[in-house]
C-alpha cells in the first residue's frame, strides 16, 4: 500500500514538474502579457479625474441653485 503511494506522488511530482516547467516557457515566450502600457494608465486617470470634476461642479451648481430657490418658496 505504502508503495503504491509512493509510486502515485512520485509520478503526480513528475507530472507537476512538467507542466510547471510547460507554463514558465509559454510566459517566457509571452514576456509581454498581462502588462499595461504607460499611456493607458494615464488615459485612465485623465478620464476618472475628469468624471470626477465634473460631477463635483454638477453638485455645486445644484446646491446653489437649491439654495435659491429655497429662499424664492420662503417667502
């Protein structure tokens, strides 16, 4: 019993080995996957930054324009 488990992880270790040593060559090959490009990321920032200006303006407005019109309906 203990034999044929020693046979089984030493194959399974074999095996993991392998296809261990099969996926560092493809990263190897695809150096560049997974990596995002300078521009992009500023893109990025740029678009975020400017949603978030103008969502800020858009409630200032309205917070002003509401305080307007509460002292219009005040009276």
């Amino acid at each position: 019993m203990l034999d044929r488990c020693a046979v089984a992880l030493t194959l399974l270790s074999a095996t993991v080995r392998d296809r261990w040593e099969t996926a560092r060559a493809e990263m190897k090959a695809r150096a560049d996957a997974g990596e995002i490009a300078v521009s992009t990321v500023i893109i990025w920032f740029a678009a975020i930054g400017g949603a978030i200006a103008i969502a800020g303006t858009i409630t200032a407005v309205l917070l002003k324009a509401n305080g307007k019109l509460d002292s219009v309906f005040d009276e």
